[in-house]
C-alpha cells in the first residue's frame, strides 16, 4: 500500500474515481485522464468500493482481487492513486464516509472532484447525507456519447438551484466500455483484449475469474471461436461443416445423458475430433514423429486411422487441451474402444449420426437409437461400421472388435 497521506497533503486538487472496478476497464482509465486534464488536478485517486450499499444484494468480486486489477491498471501513471480506504473499512460503503475520511487525509484547502455516472446525479438525493455530500466536493457527470443532454442539465439545473453546488458535465466515448459485458465475455470464452489493460486480462486468466463453477472444471484454454478459426484454415470446407455438425450433435446428445459440464466438453470434443484429418501424409507422419504418436502395424496399413490418435496430441499442444476426458474422446472417435466414459460415446456416436451426414444404410436407426440408449447406439453403429469395413476388405483394428464383444455382452 502506498503512503497515501505523505501523498495527499501535496495536493491542491484530487479527482475521486470511485467504483466497484470489477473489472476495471480503458473506459475507467480514459474517463480518469480526461478529467485529470480537464480540471489540472494533481491526482485521481481510484478507490475500489468495499461493500457498496446500491448493491449489497449482488454478487461482486473479492476486495482484494478487484484492488490488484486495479494497481495493476494504473502503474505506469504518476498521477494515478489507489487507495485502500473503502475496502479497508468495515461495514457498507457510503460515499460521504469516502469524502470525510479523505479530507482529512489532505489539507485544508484541497479541492476534490468526485466522478460519476450522469445517470447517478439525480439519484444523489437518496444518498447518505446528500446535502452535506454537495457541499464538501464538485462532481464531474460523464456520459456516454449520445446521452440525453438537456435531462441531464434539467436535473444538475434543480441541484444547483438547491445546493449551489458545481457539476460539471463531461463526454467520455470509451464509456462504451462496461464491466458487465467483460464479465460476460470472459464467461462465455469470448476474448475481452484491448477492452482493459493486459496486464489485467492476464490477472483475470491466470486467476479464474468471472467463470462459471461447472466451466471452471473444463480444463482448456482457447475460446470456442479461436478453435472454430484456426479449425476453418485447417480443414476443407466439407470437413469443417461435418465437424461444426458433430459439435452440434454432442452437445444435444450432453443436454440430455450429461451434465452441463458435459455439454460443454462434447460441443469441444466434436470440434475437434477431426482436427489432424486432413494434414497430408508427409505432415502426418512428421507430427506422429514429433508427438510420439505410437502407430500399430495396422494403422500403419490403414492410415485413416491414424487421424484420431495425432488429433488428440494436436488438440494438447496445439489447442491447449489438458482434459484427457476430452483427448480420450477424441482419441477413440473411430475405432471406439471397450468400456468407453460417456463422452468418448457422445462423440462416437455424434461422428455418425450427425445432421449433414448424406444417407446411407442404417443412419436414421443409428439416430433412433443414440436418443433412446447410448449403449444399444454403440453396439448398432459399431456391427455396422465393421460389416462395413469387412465388405471393403479393409482391415479392421482390434479395438473396434473389442468395443464390439463389449457392447454386446451389456
């Protein structure tokens, strides 16, 4: 914590940039310039709220991880605070407390600027002691471009009558910006960059934040949309709809036999089952040597089966895929195994029966089956796909015989 007192009594001028900074953005920051520049203030202190009474009934981010992000955010600033003082205090946060307590760390004739929302001044009134509030510190209202002006200056006209208090009116574009919605998009993997400080997006990576609790057991990185781009360079047209379609498919098929979490690791799964299908043999054998891919004698005659074994160490290294639930799932998607886990089924059976598969023998009561039981699927997808090997004179790997023997005895 900085000698905040030392650094304050200095200061004629102070600009209070209040909020719950869960997370802080560049719409805090740029808004924070901005009125430092306006007014030549010698600081803006950013004072993460402790427990803000306006939303004591809201879920809201650990003090000490919203205090880091913000230290964070603000570093390489010299004229940039951040203070303790409201995470410090104990019981609700009132902003009087804030502007009490930091007035006496300054001196007397300090002038302070409290920043806000132009949609929180007419709610000033139905603050703690507002009357005293108005007297002790000017505000400085920032809006979004494309805000209702004239309310605005009907409503700072009223207080002003009033209080004879000075509000100031600013536009701020980088408003745009909320915290709501990189909550979200952290949520659903969607990247947050460039919307706050790296510094900050790493801190919410590397500690979790702002996940889901069933998500947070779905161990890997990328975002969905960064798998689906680097999958559209990596396949051909054709195999990219079938696998957008398997995804599909395992994620209907997660909704009714799973859990969420299953859901979830499916719709992944089948994105990625067929992720080294169409590397060429030279490349394919290049990566088998590289991952040490170990290949049998009859993959080695069969070289389509060896796309479900590399696909699973492509899916580790290439898209940061720790789950072996999920490299498992990807790994017997063609050949099945016995005493498969629920996904590595899914999966299986989401590769046959999915939607933009053209018809052939068999698909609509493969389809049938995987909705009514997994287990009668697999044994029908499996006799077919080896009658169908057999009759092509093709060889036919010992696990998918053993997946077989399995499925039949249940």
């Amino acid at each position: 914590m900085r000698n905040e007192i030392a650094n304050f009594k200095n200061c004629k001028s102070i600009a209070i940039m209040g909020g719950t900074f869960d997370p802080i953005h560049y719409g805090h920051l740029v808004t924070a310039e901005a009125v430092r520049h306006r007014f030549q203030v010698d600081r803006v202190v950013f004072i993460p709220t402790g427990r803000p009474a306006h939303k004591a009934d809201k879920q809201v981010t650990h003090n000490e991880h919203r205090y880091l992000m913000t230290v964070l955010a603000t570093m390489r600033n010299e004229n940039f605070e951040v203070s303790r003082i409201e995470i410090d205090r104990p019981g609700a946060t009132y902003t009087i407390d804030t502007i009490e307590q930091l007035k006496e760390m300054c001196r007397p004739d300090v002038r302070l600027y409290f920043i806000t929302g132009a949609d929180a001044i007419h709610q000033i009134m139905n603050w703690k002691e507002p009357e005293r509030l108005l007297t002790l510190c000017d505000f400085v209202a920032v809006t979004r471009p494309g805000y209702q002006k004239n309310r605005l200056f009907e409503e700072i006209g009223e207080i002003r009558d009033k209080f004879a208090s000075r509000i100031h009116y600013m536009e701020v574009p980088a408003l745009a910006i909320s915290s709501s919605d990189i909550r979200e998009r952290a949520r659903k993997g969607m990247p947050i960059k460039y919307l706050l400080p790296q510094e900050v997006e790493d801190y919410i990576y590397k500690f979790g934040l702002y996940q889901d609790r069933e998500k947070d057991e779905v161990k890997f990185m990328l975002p969905l949309e960064v798998m689906q781009e680097k999958l559209q360079s990596a396949l051909s047209v054709k195999r990219y709809i079938h696998t957008m379609g398997v995804a599909e498919e395992a994620s209907r098929l997660a909704e009714i036999y799973g859990t969420q979490t299953d859901q979830q690791k499916a719709r992944v799964a089948g994105l990625l089952h067929d992720c080294a299908k169409d590397y060429p043999p030279e490349l394919r054998k290049r990566f088998c040597k590289e991952y040490k891919v170990k290949t049998d004698e009859i993959m080695e005659q069969q070289t389509d089966l060896i796309h479900p074994f590399l696909g699973a160490e492509v899916a580790r290294r290439e898209y940061q895929i720790t789950d072996e639930e999920i490299l498992n799932a990807i790994r017997f998607h063609t050949t099945g195994r016995a005493n498969m886990s629920l996904l590595e089924k899914i999966i299986f059976i989401a590769d046959y029966i999915e939607p933009n598969r053209e018809k052939f023998d068999g698909l609509e009561e493969a389809r049938r089956l995987a909705y009514l039981d997994l287990d009668m699927a697999m044994k029908f997808i499996l006799e077919e796909t080896i009658a169908f090997v057999k009759a092509r004179g093709r060889l036919l790997h010992p696990l998918s015989v053993e997946a077989l023997d399995y499925y039949k005895n249940q």
